[in-house]
C-alpha cells in the first residue's frame, strides 16, 4: 500500500536533505504571500460586518477585499504557481535521480516554459475553485445532518455526570469522519494538480492542456495499483487530522486545570510537535504522488514477478520438450548413467 512513498525516498536518499530544503523554499514563499493576503481580507471582511451592523458605509473595506483578492491571484499566475512546479520539479529529479540544483526552481519562468505555466495557474484556479464549490456543498450537508444528531445526543445525556466527556468524544468521532470524507474529495483534486504540474516539469512536446490531459492519465492509467495508493494518502492523512484537531482540543482540555504559564508552555510545545510531523507527513504523501505519477502506476514489484514468470515458463519449455522429443531425454538419462559409472571407477581404483 505504501510501496511508492517509500520508493520515492529509497530514490531520492541520496539528495533528500537538499529536496527537503529546496522545496521549503518554494512553499515557504508561496505560504507566506497566502497568510498576508488572507490577513488583509479577514481584517476587512470583518469591519465591512461591523460597518454593516452599525448602518455605516463599506466601500472602503469592500474595495480593499477586492484589491486583495485580485493582487493574491495575480501573484499565483504570475509567480506563485511556477514556484510551487520548481518544488515538484525537484522531487521528481531527486526522484529519478538525476542532479537537483537550486536553479531548478525557478525552471518554469524561463522562456517556452512561463507562458504554458501561465495558462496552467489559471487551469489550476478554476480546478480549486470547483473544489471549493464541492466542500462548501459538503460542508452544508453535514452541518444540516449533524447539528440535530449533536443537539438530540446533548439532550439526552444532559443529566449524565459524565456529559462534557462524551459530548468531547461525540464531537472528536464527528470531526474526524467529515474530514476524512473531505479529504477524498480535496485529495482526488489535489493528485491532479500535482499530476499536470509534473508533467508540466518533465516534458517540453505537450500544451497546457496537453499537460493537464496528461495529470488525468496519471490518474486512470489503467493499471491496477490507484485504488491502493489512494487509500494509502488517506490513511497518511487520517493520521494528520487525528494529531491536529483531536489531540488538540484534547491537549486544550487536559491543561485547563494547570496553571496559565505551564499550560501555556506545553501547548507551545505539542503545537510545534504537531506542525513539525504534519510537515513531515505531507512530504510524505507529495513524494508518494509524484513517484506514482513517474511510474504511471507501475506496480512496484512487477520485475521480481516478471522473473519468477520467465522461469516458470523455462521450466514448462523443458519439460514439453522433454516430451515431445523422446530421444533427447534417453539421451539425458544415458549422459547421467556414465556420469554414475565412471565416478564408480575412480573409487575402485582408488
């Protein structure tokens, strides 16, 4: 299930430090631009709701939301999306272990690369944004399913002594399956994405939709191995939602009788913990996609099956051979009953 992330690393071990820190260059960038622009339009989305409580004029907060928005999308065409395929660029150098250098980074803002990375970036906003559309749909399925199921159980242990723990257990069990079931939708998308952005990185003859065409292929390449990979990055990802909301909220909860500062010093820890290995874990399931994609879905253990195939057809050549042509097989036999005689000789004369 697993046989491609690990694959991926026993490819990459050799320059894996420096694919490591290159690619946190690439994203670093990219997530920093996001966490500014997503600040800017917090900050005014919520004053143009105040603004609109208290019966005042929001043009202003309205503008600069719309200003933020169109600057955060230009930059991803412009460079945020050509910085992402250097980061998946060098996995699949590392990967296919050929030299991986810092310049690779920056390969698709040169020339016959940047106008096709262009035509992709937008691809890739209208992708999201159909994802988008996919889990605030999902999301108001489960919040018109589960809210009564939530209100009738709260109801019903009310009287209970230990009510805010199995309400605490109730909410965990309900947070993990809504997002494991967002995570088959978010990384069936996800998987595509990457798909035609390696594509987009390894290959000069195709078009912008050539490679997007391409990161379908990647997915539905008619080998019998997607099923498994796939569940594999769920069950990658099923880890990651248990250690961050969950254990989380658990960890909220077990410091609320400790004093301010220390409970304050072991959140800091566990939320560093927590961040470090959902890094780590990610690494994991991008690594894992990109080296699926190279292969094409070629399953890891085929040339070892192949083998074992061609010697079992050997030996079934033989034993046909033996039967269609007796003599040779008399002949066989008479070479190993002279073999027999001639080594009872040589311990008669000795």
């Amino acid at each position: 299930m697993f046989k491609f992330h690990s694959l991926a690393f026993k490819n990459a071990k050799s320059q894996l430090i420096k694919t490591i820190l290159f690619s946190l260059v690439s994203f670093i960038i990219v997530f920093v631009a996001f966490v500014i622009a997503r600040t800017f339009f917090v900050q005014n989305f919520m004053q143009m709701q105040l603004a609109a409580q208290f019966q005042q004029s929001a043009g202003a907060s309205l503008s600069m939301i719309i200003l933020v928005l169109v600057l955060g999308l230009l930059f991803f065409i412009l460079a945020g999306y050509q910085l992402l395929a250097g980061a998946f660029n060098i996995m699949a150098k590392a990967i296919e272990k050929e030299a991986v250098q810092f310049s690779d980074l920056f390969f698709a803002f040169k020339k016959g690369k940047y106008v096709k990375g262009l035509l992709l970036a937008f691809i890739t906003i209208i992708v999201y944004a159909v994802l988008y559309l996919i889990t605030l749909g999902l999301n108001f399925l489960f919040n018109k399913a589960l809210t009564p199921l939530f209100t009738s159980i709260q109801q019903s242990v009310s009287t209970s002594d230990h009510a805010i723990g199995i309400l605490l257990t109730v909410q965990i069990i309900l947070i993990i399956i809504m997002g494991f079931i967002l995570s088959i939708v978010y990384w069936f998308f996800f998987i595509l994405m990457i798909n035609y952005t390696v594509s987009f990185a390894r290959k000069n003859d195709l078009s912008a939709i050539g490679h997007f065409k391409d990161g379908f292929k990647g997915i539905k390449n008619g080998r019998k191995t997607w099923f498994k990979f796939f569940l594999a990055i769920l069950l990658i990802n099923l880890l990651i939602i248990i250690i961050t909301q969950p254990l989380g909220t658990i960890l909220t909860v077990l410091t609320g009788n400790m004093s301010q500062n220390v409970a304050q010093v072991i959140l800091i820890i566990a939320q560093t913990l927590i961040i470090i290995v959902r890094l780590i874990l990610y690494f994991i399931i991008l690594m894992g996609i990109v080296q699926y994609f190279l292969r094409r879905g070629e399953n890891v253990n085929r040339p070892v099956k192949e083998k074992k195939k061609s010697k079992r057809k050997e030996k079934n050549h033989k034993k046909e051979a033996l039967k269609n042509d007796p003599s040779s097989f008399n002949e066989t036999k008479n070479h190993i009953k002279e073999d027999l005689n001639h080594q009872k000789n040589l311990n008669n004369d000795k």
